[in-house]
C-alpha cells in the first residue's frame, strides 16, 4: 500500500516553554509561521526504524542519530522517506514534521488510533529536545499558529490566523545548531504574543519576532526579516540563493 502524507514546515517567531510532569501537557506557547513547500512523507512496514530524506535536487541522507526513534518505534517499525526542499536541524520545525509524518503513516497503516499517534509524535519531540509547539502547529497549520495552549494535539489549543495576502516568504539556512540553544525562557515572549494579537497581520508577525529572537541573541542583518536558531526568514522578495516558500494553506493532509 501507498502511503503519501503532506506536513507543512513550522517556523515559530515568539515562544515561551511550559513543562509538565505529564509530557503530552508540556509544550509551548508561542507564534509561528506554517510554511509550504510542505514536506511529503512516504512510508511502509519494514524490519528496522529506517528514515532516509531526499532532498529536491536527489542528495539521500539516512538519519543515524535520530532521537525521535525512540519515542516513535513504539507505533510500529516503519521505513520513510521523507522528501524535502530544506535541510534538517536548522529550525523548520522538521523533526516535528517527521514524527508527524512516522506517526501518521502508522495510523493510516491502522497500527495505532489517531490520537495515540499525535501524543507519541509529540511527546517524541519533547523527550528528544527537539522541539516543544512544532507537531501542534504543523498538525493544524493554515496560517499563523497561536498556540494558547502547550502540549499535543488534542491536548493543547491553538488559534489560526489565516493570511490572506497572496505575500512571498523566503528562507535562508545558514547553519545547523541545536534546538537546546532555544529553551531558556524569556518572560518578555507573553508581551511580544499580545503585542501580536493586538494588530494579527504577517507584518506584526515579523515586526516581533524580529525583536524576540533579537533579545535571544539572533541578529539578522536583512530588512524585513529575522533570524531563528540556524535560518533567516524574510519577508518579500527571495533574492539568489535564497528558498521560496508560500504560507501554508493547510495542516497535515494524507494521500
Ligand atoms: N544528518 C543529520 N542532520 C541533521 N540532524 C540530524 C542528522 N542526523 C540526526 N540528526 C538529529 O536530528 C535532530 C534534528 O532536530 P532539530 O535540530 O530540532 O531539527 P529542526 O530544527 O529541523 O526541527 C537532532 O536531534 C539531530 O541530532
Ligand atoms: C522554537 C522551538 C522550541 C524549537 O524549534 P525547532 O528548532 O524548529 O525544533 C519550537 O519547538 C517551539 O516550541 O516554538
């Protein structure tokens, strides 16, 4: 059988970490950007844990080191391949998307109800430190995520603010960095959020997560953009070198 699932990228702008003994509550809460070119997951049963991504110009990379795995085998043993226009570990929210996609080409193959899947795509995340509000996010998509309530899909609750100026983003992957260079807290993250929710547009949505990421220590040096752990996001027009990308219209979507 044939499996085909469709997850959108996810770049937050504002977050704030909650942590809860019971790990499908913690979580963050946040602002993001859910991105196409979405990320396209095939998937069957196999005899080991296999992830291989490709990206568009045909480079294969097996993932050897790939944390998640432990969280996520328990849904059964599965072999993707995960076809990608951007690079793993610089902050498009892809080992969310990637759990997502293990999790939900499990469910589709009936080896676990939908929402045990979510919880163990989420729960992979935190467990790894890999990230916190990402599979939320990509799992509802659509636009901008307010995610209100940390934790799993189904656990915790997101507001989406759909964007309907047809506005190009554009992506920079500079560097590969670690995810735990971005769970300290800063309190100002709940003031950014309600500067945002004051005036919801893609330009506000910039404007403060340019001065977040800026008191996090992440200096963009273009106009109209800002910088998040190993990647710069960019309103307007993509320059040489640079990914294009639409704001997601949809979350997860299964083929
Ligand atoms: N070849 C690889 N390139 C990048 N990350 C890898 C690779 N193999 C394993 N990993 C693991 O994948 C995880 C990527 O997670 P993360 O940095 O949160 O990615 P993203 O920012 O894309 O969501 C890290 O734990 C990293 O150690
Ligand atoms: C910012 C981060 C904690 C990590 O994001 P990434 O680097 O893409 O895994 C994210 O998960 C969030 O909760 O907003």
């Amino acid at each position: 059988m044939h499996l085909e699932v469709s997850i959108p990228l996810n770049v937050s702008g504002v977050w704030y970490p909650v942590y809860d003994n019971d790990v499908s509550k913690s979580g963050s809460i946040g602002l993001s950007l859910t991105l196409e070119p979405k990320l396209v997951v095939t998937g069957r049963l196999s005899d080991r844990e296999k992830i291989i991504i490709i990206r568009s110009d045909g480079e294969e990379l097996e993932l050897n080191d790939f944390k998640n795995l432990l969280t996520l085998k328990k849904l059964g043993t599965l072999s993707l391949n995960v076809y990608s226009e951007v690079p793993l570990g610089y902050g498009y929210g892809m080992s969310g998307a990637i759990s997502l996609g293990y999790a939900m080409i499990a469910y589709e193959l009936g080896l676990t109800d939908l929402r045990k899947a979510l919880l163990t795509a989420h729960e992979s995340e935190v467990l790894s430190k890999n990230g916190l509000g990402d599979v939320i996010s990509e799992y509802y998509g659509g636009g901008i995520i307010f995610r209100k309530k940390p934790g799993a899909p189904t656990i915790g609750e997101v507001e989406v603010f759909t964007v309907t100026d047809d506005v190009q983003i554009c992506s920079l992957p500079e560097s590969r960095l670690s995810t735990s260079l971005l769970l300290k807290t800063n309190e100002n993250a709940l003031n950014y959020i309600n500067q945002f929710l004051l005036n919801p547009t893609i330009h506000n949505f910039f404007e403060v997560a340019k001065k977040f990421t800026e008191e996090l220590g992440f200096i963009s040096p273009y106009k109209g953009s800002f910088k998040k752990k190993g990647l710069i996001l960019k309103l307007g027009e993509c320059g040489e070198g640079w990914i294009k990308h639409k704001i997601a219209r949809s979350g997860v979507s299964v083929r």
